[in-house]
C-alpha cells in the first residue's frame, strides 16, 4: 500500500514522550446536564429531515438524515467511551436508545470499536481493517460490515456483551411495527434512510479517518480548519481520540492545541482527513 510522505517523521517513541507531557485530565471532565446536551444534537437534524419529507423535498431530506447519523454516531462514539458525564447505566441505556433509532446494535459496535482502540491495526481490529482498503473496495465491502461486526460481537463478546446486543436487536422491531401497524409512511422513510446509511459506515466512519495509516505512530489522521470540523462536528479529531479516548469530542479542539504546543513536529507530520 502506498503511504504518504511525511507521516513517519515522529517515532512511536517521540509520539509516546509528548503524550505524556500534554495537560487532559482538565478537559476530560464532563458534567450530566454537559451529557444531555450532547444527546439533543442528532434531534433538530432528525426533525429537519422528516419534516422535509413529508413536504416532498427528497434530497434535502436525506441530506437532514445524512447528518441526523453523523451527530448520532458522534453521540453513541461518546456513550462507547462513557464520556457523557453518567454512569454505567446511563451509557447503556444511549446506546439502547440510539439503536432503536439507528438500526442495528450499537453495542455490536461498542464491542468492535473498544477492541479497535485495544488492538489497532493488528489481525483482531476489524473494524480498522476498511482503512487499509481502496476506496472502492471499502464501498463494495461496506454493507457487510456492520454484519461483520454484529457476528463478532455475539460469536466473541461472551454473554454479556451478546444479550446488550440481542436488546439492541429487538429495539429494532419498534420502527417497523409502528410503521406497518399505523402506516406511518415517514418512519418508513427513517428506516430507509438508515439502512443507506449504514452500509456506508466502514466509508465515512473508518476510513476517511484511518486510509494510509496502518504502519505509522499516527495511527489516524486529523483536521485542522474551523468550517470542515464545525460541520464534522469535530469528529475529525480523530488522531487526538486516539491518542485521549478519556476527551470528549467536545474538547478536542483544546486537545489539539495543546498537543501541537508540546510537540511543534506534530502540525508538520500529520495526516489530514480532508486535502493531501
């Protein structure tokens, strides 16, 4: 595979030495009523697109949709972390949530996401696996991901992590009971836009963010610019997630800084999400 240059100018040594000066643990705080602001963002996007719908502006519909599973993959990213600011039990009961509204298991996605961060870029990362693909192959490959990843979770997670799946799994049934059972066409047009939405996860969710970066101490690219990560909702952050999954995406942008602050080299050496 062919890699970047000027991505390999800091050494995992290097990289592990600024990790280690950087001030987080002040920006790892996060308060419930901070937790709960973060759960409205995905609602006004998922009014916006159901309301566009049944005015019949299609595009700008799904455009709403689009960006209704952004703020929600952020959201449940946060809930995977237990970066909201609640217990245990407040997380779990994010993701149950989100699946109802989402498709599929969020915790199936807990489960691959937690081992990526564990094991990243080695034979047990499945989900980092779409970053070493073309783009072209992540697209074929992006329906069976998150079917991948729902088997992994309930053939490896044990029984814990298989009945908060199997949970997620029958929170499913909800949309389309109430859209066959109340003929609710709009709800069908949710679960639509969700299962297109869904196939293209491995693409817009792993790897614009990890493409080009399997053999370097930057194990995920990052982005600088306010008006790409405003409408990325600072997701684009991500080498910073990876290197302090204690910071909620909220504060990454102070992350950054202070990590640029420590080590000049890492403004030069990074690899952007969107551009080269």
């Amino acid at each position: 595979m062919h890699h970047e240059s000027g991505a390999n100018d800091l050494d995992p040594a290097r990289v592990k030495r600024a990790v280690r000066r950087v001030e987080w643990r002040d920006l790892a705080t996060m308060r419930p009523r901070d937790g709960l602001a973060e759960c409205l963002h995905p609602l006004p996007w998922l009014a916006s697109g159901l309301i566009l719908f049944h005015f019949g502006y299609w595009p700008l519909a799904f455009a709403a949709e689009f960006m209704f599973f952004l703020t929600a993959l952020r959201l449940n990213h946060e809930a995977i972390h237990h970066n909201l600011g609640f217990g245990p039990k407040g997380h779990r009961l994010v993701l149950h949530s989100l699946s109802t509204v989402m498709l599929g298991s969020n915790h199936s996605v807990a489960f691959n996401h937690l081992r990526h961060h564990q094991h990243i870029n080695t034979d047990r990362d499945l989900e980092g696996k779409a970053g070493q693909m073309s783009f072209w192959q992540v697209v074929a490959y992006g329906p069976w991901f998150p079917i991948e990843c729902h088997l992994a979770a309930i053939r490896e997670g044990g029984a814990a992590w298989r009945r908060k799946v199997l949970i997620d799994l029958a929170l499913n049934l909800i949309m389309p009971a109430l859209a066959f059972g109340f003929e609710l066409t709009f709800i069908v047009w949710h679960w639509f836009a969700m299962l297109v939405a869904q196939c293209f996860t491995a693409l817009f969710a792993v790897w614009i963010t990890h493409r080009g970066c399997d053999d370097s101490a930057l194990v995920a690219r990052t982005q600088r610019g306010r008006m790409v990560n405003a409408v990325s909702y600072n997701m684009f952050f991500h080498l910073e997630h990876h290197l302090f999954p204690a910071v909620p995406v909220r504060h990454l942008p102070q992350l950054a800084e202070r990590l640029e602050a420590v080590e000049p080299a890492f403004a030069k050496a990074i690899r952007p999400v969107v551009g080269r």
